[in-house]
C-alpha cells in the first residue's frame, strides 16, 4: 500500500535538501582519480588539464568546499546542443556471453522520424568479419526514452563468436533536424547454440545445444484460461528466486526459484514443487509459465545463459509479440528491415 | 589492468557529467557534503581503476551509483563505532552541519529528519527510490538484493517515515 501524498512529499523534500545543499557550482571541484597512483605526475595529466584549469577550488585541510554560494548562476556541463539531440543508451551489458538469440537494445531520449543514417553509421562484425545487421524500432516504457531500438541480423548469431558492434551516430541526421547526441559500442561473446523446444502436445521441452540432444524435460504449460503465448521466446533474466501474481492481482507468491523470465507480462521457466504431479501427468495448469520439476529447473538454470532461444511451436495462447519481451525473432526479416516504428 | 588514455577521457567525461548528481544522492545518504564529495570522488577512482572491465557507459553508471550508496555505508558504518549515537536527535539537520540548507522550508526538513532516523538499508531504499527514481529493479541491482526486498524494504520505509511524520514531536 503506498500513500501517493507522502511519495509526493519525500520526493519534493529530498529535491529541495539535495538542490539547496550541493549547488550546480560552476566550477567541479578536480577529480581525485586525476592523481591516482597510477597516473605518471600528480595533476599534471594530460586529460586533466582542461578540468583542472577551469577549476577554482578552495583546498581546506584536503576537503573541498568549493560547491556552496556560486551566487545562483547555474552552469551547465552538457553543452545545450545536447538537448536536442537524440541520445543512445545501451540496454545490454558489454563483455558478457549471450546466447546465441540475444537482441541488442538500446533505448533513445526522444523521438525522431527518420533511422537511415544510424543504420548507415552501424557496423556489426562476427569474429572481425563484417556482417548485415538492421535496427527495428518500438515505444519504450523506459521513463525519458520514448523509443526502444533492436539490433539484429537475419539469422541467430553465430555461435561462439565475438561481435562487435559500432554505432558512430553522433552529429548525424535523426530527421527532422534532430540529430543523434553519441556514439555506442558494444563487444560481447555469443556462447553455444542453445534450442529449446517446448512442445505443448508432448508436454516436453527438448534442448539441443550446437545440434546436440542435452536432455528432454517433462513440462505443464498455462491452463486453458491463462494460456502460454506460442512463437519464439528468449531468456531474457535470470532470478534465484522471484515473486509472482497474477494478472488480476488476487494472488501472489513469492519464494519461486530457478526461475528463467522470457516476457515482460511474466512467463516464466521456473521449479514448481506443488506442482509435480501435473506436471508427470502431462496437465496445463499454470498462469502461463513453463513449470519444471525441481531438479530440472535447477539443472536447466544451470545450463542456459540470457540470450538462448526458447521455442513455443504449438503453445495454444496468442502469438508472441515483439514488445512481449525479446520477441525479436517473431517478426520476419523482410519486416525487420523496414524498422517498425521508424523507417530504416 | 592499467587505466589507458581510453579510461582517463571516458570516466573524465563521465566525472562531468554525472558528479552533481552522485554527490546529491550521496548527500542524502551520509549527512554532510564534505563526506558526501569524498564518497563520490573514491567510486570514480574505483572506476577509474576498473575502467578494463567495466566498459559500456551504462554499465559504469550501474557501477558508480552502487560504489556511492556502498561507500556512504561504510561511512556511516564507521561513524557509528566513533559516536555512541549514531542518529542524531530529530530536529532537523545538525547545527554543527556547515552546510545545512539554510533556506529549507519546514515541511522538507521535517521529512529530512525522519529520514535519518531510518535504519540504513531503508534509507537507502527510500532515496533511490523517491530522488534517484530508480526502479524496483534497478534499486535491487543497485544494493545487491531482490526485488521482494527492494519492495518490503520501501514499504517499511514509507511506514516509518509516516508514523514520524505523524506522531507527537
């Protein structure tokens, strides 16, 4: 239960407490990493220089107090230009290994109305060879990043390789005269390539992992009134243990472990202890997650990685869209080229 | 791994834009400025130093923002082994407290004094959640915790701050 007024309350205090105490100080004082142990001469850095210069900081007994009394005058670091640029944040982590169905995202700060230069400024290489790789494009629910972007290629990445992705969009056209504020980069490993098939009929999920059988899973899917969603899924999180409710918010459970999220809405992998029973005599009982016996969803969370596909052929929910989660690999390539929501 | 020139210009970069805001959070977390700017200069020397393994901007954001709250935790850790009393009596901010907000309207500053009467983790909770506007999920990677913790915590918080907004002072 939450009291919007005192949401309201402790959110004007701690903006007023944080404003009024630590002012936008014209100048920062010096960062001390500056004069780390590991940079040659103290302060006398080549990239310091330019900080340090515009710097006047009052140096008490080595603390700094420089950030009171800039008389009201507010000093912005980001240039203005920056405001009405478009900027890029990555959503994925670099130097990670994903499965071999792992989109990149990136969210964007505004929308704009035309994608062909920052398709013409991106370069996707697999182990250093370059390859064709198009963004699709959607609204975000990120607060502050009205557009989410997809980066993929035609097929699943190659297995056990390295990408590298470089965006040099920075100052180039958005549309519109909006332009695109940085640059991204992004290198990450794809680890094996790891199927599963969870077939609905045979209430059996069949992993293959580089074209190899590794194991056959006894599942239930949804109940007829909360079906799964068919179509193709990929691991999007990895959780010990989670709480679950349902959509209409009459129960909620938590202490769910082993759980493996594939959408957005909540389905999930996952151990379901109480549900054993069904789960042997092949019976569809769930909100719409995978349920697992124990000991094969604490094997099966060992052995897939965020980014592996998992494949609903004939689940008999609604198809899997592309916002539901990492629905990327749903929608065609001849589509996908076209970038949805922002022409590319 | 040795800092490069890469790290120097991406974490000085990341030191102007990102500075201001680190110390606001960390001023809501420890209660004075001076404490609060030394907390946010050692997690970009962190940073700094780890720059090889921490590359995407965000991820490095992820990392300062996490250093910080650890780093005002700590501090306060260790002030609570000096002073016998380690929340200050309600009343708003120390007069000790050179940098005290002069100019803070009541009703902010009583709400300021409930929140250090908070136990840590809960504090920490509330100002990620109510400045920061993290989300329930970033608030759990932020401090290492579930997201069931992230939501019992705040709402142990929210209670609390209620109740001594509401009681006799």
């Amino acid at each position: 239960m939450t009291d919007p007024h005192l949401e309201r309350r402790l959110g004007e205090a701690f903006d007023a407490a944080a404003r009024s105490s630590v002012t936008d100080a014209a100048s920062p004082p010096p960062p001390r990493f500056a004069s780390a142990p590991t940079q040659p001469r103290r302060g006398h850095s080549r990239w310091l220089a330019p900080l340090a210069a515009a710097a006047v900081v009052a140096v008490v007994g080595g603390s700094v107090l420089a950030l009171h009394g800039s008389g009201g005058t507010r000093h912005r670091t980001v240039p203005p230009a920056a405001e009405a640029a478009v900027h890029i944040q990555l959503a994925i982590a670099g130097n990670h290994s994903y499965g071999v169905g792992m989109p990149v995202v990136a969210y964007f700060s505004r929308q704009f109305t035309s994608a062909k230069s920052l398709s013409a400024a991106t370069s996707v290489t697999v182990n250093g060879a370059p390859k064709h790789g198009a963004w699709y494009f959607e609204r975000s629910t990120k607060p502050g990043y009205p557009v989410e972007g997809h980066l993929r290629l035609h097929d699943l990445w190659p297995a056990n390789s390295t990408v590298r992705i470089e965006v040099a969009a920075q100052r180039k056209s958005a549309g519109d005269g909006v332009a695109f504020g940085n640059d991204i980069a992004l290198t990450f490993r794809t680890g094996p390539k790891v199927v599963a098939v969870v077939e609905d009929r045979k209430h059996e999920m069949v992993v293959t992992r580089d074209g190899k059988p590794d194991g056959v899973y006894r599942v239930a899917l949804g109940a007829a009134s909360t079906p799964t969603t068919s179509g193709i899924k990929v691991i999007m999180k990895k959780s010990p243990s989670v709480c679950m409710r349902d959509v209409a918010g009459t129960y909620r459970e938590c202490g769910i472990n082993d759980a493996q999220q594939l959408t957005y809405s909540g389905e999930y992998l996952h151990a379901a202890p109480w549900n054993v029973v069904n789960i042997k005599l092949g019976h569809d009982t769930s909100n719409g997650c995978t349920n697992l016996l124990p000991t094969d969803a604490a094997t099966l969370y060992k052995t897939l990685t965020v980014g592996d596909v998992v494949e609903y052929p004939d689940a008999p929910g609604p198809p899997m869209q592309m916002s539901a989660g990492y629905g990327d690999w749903n929608v065609p390539w001849r589509i996908w080229r076209q970038g949805g929501l922002i022409p590319s | 791994m040795a800092p490069t020139s890469d790290a120097d210009a991406a974490v000085a970069a990341l030191y102007r834009s990102h500075r201001l805001p680190l110390v606001r959070l960390a001023r809501l977390l420890v209660d004075d400025l001076e404490t609060a700017e030394d907390v946010v200069q050692d997690a970009f020397a962190a940073l700094h130093r780890r720059w090889g393994s921490i590359s995407a901007s965000d991820a490095a954001i992820g990392y300062l923002r996490t250093s910080v709250v650890n780093g005002s935790r700590s501090v306060l850790r260790r002030r609570r082994t000096v002073r016998a009393n380690p929340w200050p009596e309600a009343g708003g901010w120390r007069d000790d407290d050179a940098d005290a907000p002069l100019l803070l309207a009541e009703e902010h500053r009583e709400v300021l004094a409930a929140l250090r009467r908070l136990p840590g983790r809960q504090r920490e909770v509330i100002v990620l959640r109510y400045w920061a506007e993290l989300t329930e999920a970033e608030i759990a990677t932020t401090l290492g915790i579930s997201v069931g913790a992230v939501k019992s915590t705040a709402s142990r918080g929210r209670d609390a701050i209620a109740a001594l907004l509401g009681g006799n002072r």
